[in-house]
C-alpha cells in the first residue's frame, strides 16, 4: 500500500523507506522477509536510483 508503486504513495517512497528501515533493522536475514522483499525490487532500485539510504542496504 506504501510502497512506491502503491496508490497510497504521494511522498515519493518516504513512509516506505521508514518502513523498510524499521524491518532491515530486525529481519534482514530471516528468509521469509527475503522472499517477500524480492516482489518489490523495481520499486526499490527507483528509490535506491534517488539515493535513498534504507534501498541501498
């Protein structure tokens, strides 16, 4: 819903990046969360493209 791509979004990522720090920050080595953080790759090499510090890890 947040997500970049998601019709929510009109902050151009913000809440999503925020988000995405929070669960980097806990679960970025539990496979579960890998296998679902793959589906939003496109939208995160768009935020990593502007250098968004949580898409970059």
């Amino acid at each position: 819903m947040f997500c970049l791509s998601g019709i929510a979004c009109d902050d151009n990522g913000e809440m999503f990046s925020l988000m995405l720090n929070k669960l980097i920050s806990c679960c970025c080595r539990k496979r579960n969360f890998l296998l679902r953080i793959n589906k939003l790759l496109p939208a995160l090499n768009l935020l990593a493209l502007r250098e968004n510090q949580s898409s970059l890890e």
